[in-house]
C-alpha cells in the first residue's frame, strides 16, 4: 500500500525533476516518522514524516524562475501551491495536497533548490 | 587533523563503542528493551548524513558524511549536541536547546527541528541541536527549575567555546522548558548575537524584560501562538511575549499553514518558522511582528476552556514556581522603541493572529 510518505517522496522527486530535467535529484533527508511536538516533549507519537530533496542547475542557477518553475510543476500535479515575494535573496514557494505540506527554498546565494515537506504517518 | 574534526571523530568512536557493546548484548540474549532501543538510537545516529555536490561533469551527485556531534553521552538518559553542516564555513549558527521528556533516543526529532531552521536560514548556516542537560522527563519534574539550572552554565560554556570554534553570527533558540535553559544561560554569561524563546514558561521571577538577560546589542525575539497554555500559565516567571523589549514575532501570516497550542511552532511554511530564519540569517527588516494579548487571542473558539487549563495548571505549579507579576501587553511606548531600534530598519506592518483558517 502506498504511504502518504511514499507520495510525498515521489512528488518531491518528480517535481524537482520537472525544474532541473537534466539532473538526478537527491532525496538528501528522509529519517522515518517523528514526533512533531518533539522540542516541547520527545515522549510523545511519531507522527509525521519529513522528506528533503535537492536540485539545482549549478551552470546557470536562477532562483526565481526555479523557484516559479517549481510552483506550475506542482499545480500540474493537482497541488495548490503559491509564490511568495522574494526576501533578501531568499526565493521560496509552498504547495499542498491532501495533507501533504511543501517549502520550496531557492537562493541568491546557492545553486541548490530544496523542496521540504511533511507528511502524515499513516 | 582539525580541533574540530578531532571532536567529531571521538565521540563516532564513542558510539562506534557504545553500539557494539549493546549489540554484544542482543547477541548474547542479555539485553533489556531499553538497551534494544538505544541500540537502534546508536544506529540510527551512526548513519551518514546525504547533502549534494557538484562532480567535475556538472552533474549534481549524492555525498555521504557522518554526523558530526561535538558531544555524546550513551549511557542513561544520553545527550548529544549535533552540528548540521560546515561549522569552517559558516555564517550564521542557530543553537537549538529543546525542551522536557527529550533523551537520547528522541534526538531524531530535534536533528529534524535543527535541519528545518536550517534549510528555513539558507546557504551559509549552521544548525545545532544541544542537547546537553537533563531535560525533564515529566511535568512534576518540568515544574521544577531544577534542570534549567543545572543546564544553563553548561549552555554558557558551551556558547564560549562555540565563540572560538567559529566567528559566525550566534543565535539562541529556545523551545518550551529549553527556553528557561537558555535564560539560565544568559544569565550566567552566555553570549549571543541573538536570541529566540518560542512557547516559553518563563525564566525567573524577577525576569520581566529582555534587558534582564542580554544587553544591546544582543536581542530577544519572543513567539507566543494563540492557546499556548504553556506561555500563559507562566509556571517559571512573567511570559517573555510580554517583555516590553522584547520583539514579539509574529507565529501566524497569509499563509494556510496554522501556528496554535504549544507544538506548532517549527511547521513547515508557517510564519513562526519564517520570523526564526530570518533571525537566524539577519534578515531582520523582513520579520514580522504581532502585539496580541492574551485575552485577544483566548477570544479565540478555545479560549475560555483554555484560560481554565492555565488557570489549573498555574494552581498546579503554583507552589513550586510562582509567577510574580501579572502579564503586561507590550505598551505603545514600548513598541515604538522596540521598532525605532531594530537593526535593520524597516518595520513591517503588525499582523492580526486570527483564528485558525
């Protein structure tokens, strides 16, 4: 059966695929379920899922147009995913769907575009 | 080899030690639960970390690493202080101090917490989970400063030897109970470029401004989320989202993602983990900030039942730890001066914290 964390971790890559189509992403955090309430109280139930994966195009970054490119990707996939003003050099995006929360970060500084997101365990 | 990377290399021999004694122990059947689990802990922490590099083609490839901890302790409880990413290269450090019922064996969550900040700071930044006092293992024991007192010399010593590990700009960000070892901290001597308390029960009685514990140029930025029974009941001290110096960030913005209760702080895309990097990376003109009350936000749907809880809860702690002064909303005076001396300039528009949307 198919885990909201399997789907997230194959949206990550699919779309990050879909920004950068000549590089091979890299799924560079996936540690299995935690608990989210951890820094208050570890003692509680794992459950969600964190999943990082990176890209870039190291030649000739641009965040901004990832960072949108990244967006439409996401939308195309039935995600609702928004743009926010860039923040000193900071480039980021957000997308949902179905429990499923993502952070896209691209920077001035960095030709590496990370896509975060959360996942419920199931 | 460097101070550092001999640092790293003694304690992955440390768990490298640790682990084959407890699987020696599995093996020969004597083993208890609690060994097994700390086994998996110990394994789990002896996995490489993935990060991404460039090769000589262009192409962008995987890269392993161990996990670099600047201090472990297996044994018992266990503690651990764990540094994400290149400490050599750093600009920005965020020093990350959880809070009770945290061990050894739920490091994972506050390395994911660590990671979050970091990825939220961007290129140039250095995440570190310390855990490196005696966190709590419950609320009678979390009602007791006990711990925070204990822990924040430690913090204090640690932040001074960090200042000559590093030149980077320092931030100190303090979740809950570990926001109370924070304080103790800077109440010995800790030192930090900035400071960050989210969810706070309080420090001490008498602490009941920023200028208490860090002094110009050194700042404190304070989250309080709507329901954060925890910051109202004020179980160690005056709530430092009162503080009439202290810049009270905003937890929630436009965006979907939520920040209530206690445990919501560090979600992805919220606006309380945006105001933390952009603290973290000096980006302080982009913070965005609040002046909510307390009764402004137990209007809220849960906010009767919720004054009743802090109330109890208060009564609870009221014993060990009472609070002394009544919670002041930030005045207008303070919050003029507050936004006329930021560093950085601008002052973003106040944002409303609403009901959960």
């Amino acid at each position: 059966m198919t885990t909201p964390r399997d789907t997230l971790r194959a949206e990550l890559l699919a779309v990050a695929a879909a920004v950068v189509p000549d590089q091979q992403p890299v799924v560079t955090h996936d540690p299995g379920p935690i608990n989210p309430g951890v820094l208050f109280d570890g003692r509680g139930a794992a459950t969600i899922a964190r999943i990082t994966v990176e890209t870039g195009n190291p030649t000739a970054p641009d965040p901004a147009a990832a960072v949108t490119a990244a967006a439409e990707a996401f939308r195309a996939r039935g995600w609702t995913a928004t743009t926010a003003p860039a923040e000193d050099g900071h480039y980021r995006a957000t997308a949902t769907r179905d429990g499923l929360d993502v952070a896209v970060h691209a920077w001035a500084t960095d030709w590496r575009i990370t896509l975060t997101g959360e996942a419920p365990v199931s | 080899m460097s101070e550092l990377a001999e640092r790293f290399r003694a304690n992955h021999a440390r768990l490298l030690a640790a682990r084959n004694r407890l699987h020696a122990a599995v093996a020969a059947g004597t083993a208890t639960a609690a060994e097994r689990k700390r086994l998996d802990t110990l394994t789990e922490l002896l996995t490489p970390v993935k990060g991404t590099a460039i090769d000589a083609d262009g192409k962008v490839v995987e890269v392993h690493r161990p996990r670099q901890f600047l201090e472990l302790d297996p044994e018992g409880q266990g503690r651990a202080v764990e540094v994400l990413g290149d400490l050599d290269q750093a600009r920005n450090v965020a020093v990350l101090v959880p809070g009770m019922g945290n061990s050894l064996d739920t490091f994972r969550g506050q390395s994911d917490r660590a990671d979050l900040i970091r990825a939220e700071a961007g290129p140039g930044t250095v995440a570190i989970a310390w855990l490196d006092y005696a966190s709590p293992q419950g609320l009678a024991a979390a009602a007791s400063k006990q711990a925070a007192l204990d822990g924040g010399p430690r913090l204090a010593a640690f932040l001074t030897e960090l200042d000559e590990l590093t030149d980077a700009t320092t931030t100190l960000v303090g979740h809950s109970y570990g926001s109370d070892v924070v304080g103790q901290a800077l109440l010995h001597g800790a030192r930090a470029d900035r400071v960050v308390l989210t969810g706070s029960p309080g420090i001490a009685k008498y602490v009941d401004e920023a200028a208490d514990i860090v002094q110009p140029p050194t700042r404190l930025y304070v989250e309080r989320a709507p329901g954060d029974y925890v910051s109202y009941s004020e179980w160690h001290g005056p709530d430092p989202a009162t503080f009439p110096d202290a810049i009270r960030m905003a937890t929630n913005g436009d965006d979907p993602v939520s920040v209530h209760w206690h445990n919501e702080y560090y979600r992805v895309n919220s606006e309380a983990l945006r105001n933390i990097g952009r603290v973290v990376r000096g980006d302080l003109a982009s913070i965005t900030t609040t002046d909510t009350t307390r009764a402004q936000e137990t209007k809220l749907a849960w906010g009767t039942m919720l004054n009743r809880a802090a109330g109890v809860a208060a009564k609870v702690y009221g014993g060990l730890a009472p609070p002394t002064q009544a919670a002041r909303p930030p005045s207008a005076e303070s919050a003029a001066r507050t936004a006329g001396t930021r560093p950085g300039g601008a002052h973003r528009p106040r944002t409303s914290e609403g009901p959960r949307r």
